[in-house]
C-alpha cells in the first residue's frame, strides 16, 4: 500500500514538472510557401539570439530538414525557452546540403529568412529577421522561398 502511495506520489510530482516546464516555453508554426518544385528537401535552421546566424547551421540552436509536398512545407518546434530567434531556410534541389551559386556567387537555389526580409548584397541582418518566443504561446512564422 505504502509503496503505491509513493509510486502515484512520485508521478504526480513528474507530471508537475513537465507541465511547469512546458508552460515556461514557447512553439512556433513555420509554414514555408512558394516552394517551385518538390524535388529535394527543405533545410531549416533556427538561430537563438544571433549565434551563428545566418551561416554557421553548425551553430543553429534547431535544425530540420523537410519535406515539400504542392510547393509547401510545415514545421512544429515546441518547448523553446523565451527569447529572440530568426529562421534561415535553402530549398536544397539537388541533396548536397549546401547553397548552390553560379560563377557570379548568386542562389541557384531557393532561400528565405523569417519576417521574409531581404538584404543587400547578402543576408538579411539578425535583428531584421528575428522575432520573439513568449513563455506559453504559439507563434505563427510564414515564409515564401524565394529563387
């Protein structure tokens, strides 16, 4: 009898935990449009705060690679603590895993930043491109890919 007790108490104080823990972090929704064909996969990179941002995905705080199904593709990160992040994103065609240029060091294949922002003559800076994760809430981030 003791030994149930101490069991469900044990539980009890893990589900707590848990749900303290997720109620302390935020989700984002990524939806990724104008994807021009299905072929290859969707790389995503998920920076906190700047570190490494744009390109040292060695440095990412949060890596996927996904699937693109009618030029679309979705992505779901729950559990990140509050704070600034920003999205980088290569629609990898051929499945080298690294942005393709031409002789000229322009994309050959599609890329986009969250906020959709551009920048001149490279990428986009952090604090342009960045949005915020609040503690217990969902954030909606849409990004069309660009060629």
């Amino acid at each position: 009898m003791h030994k149930t007790i101490f069991i469900l108490l044990l539980l009890f104080i893990q589900m707590s935990v848990f749900s303290q823990s997720r109620m302390n972090t935020g989700k984002i929704q990524i939806t990724i449009s104008n994807i021009r064909n299905n072929k290859g996969r969707v790389l995503c990179s998920l920076f906190k705060e700047g570190v490494g941002y744009p390109d040292q995905p060695a440095n990412a705080y949060y890596k996927a690679s996904l699937i693109i199904k009618e030029g679309r593709a979705n992505l779901l990160i729950d559990s990140l603590p509050p704070g600034r992040y920003a999205m980088a994103l290569l629609h990898d065609e051929n499945g080298d895993n690294k942005m393709n240029t031409t002789m000229f060091g322009l994309p050959k294949e599609g890329y986009g930043f969250s906020n959709n922002v551009m920048g001149l003559m490279g990428p986009p800076a952090f604090s342009k491109a960045s949005f915020s994760v609040v503690a217990g809430q969902l954030k909606g981030v849409a990004i069309s890919m660009r060629y």
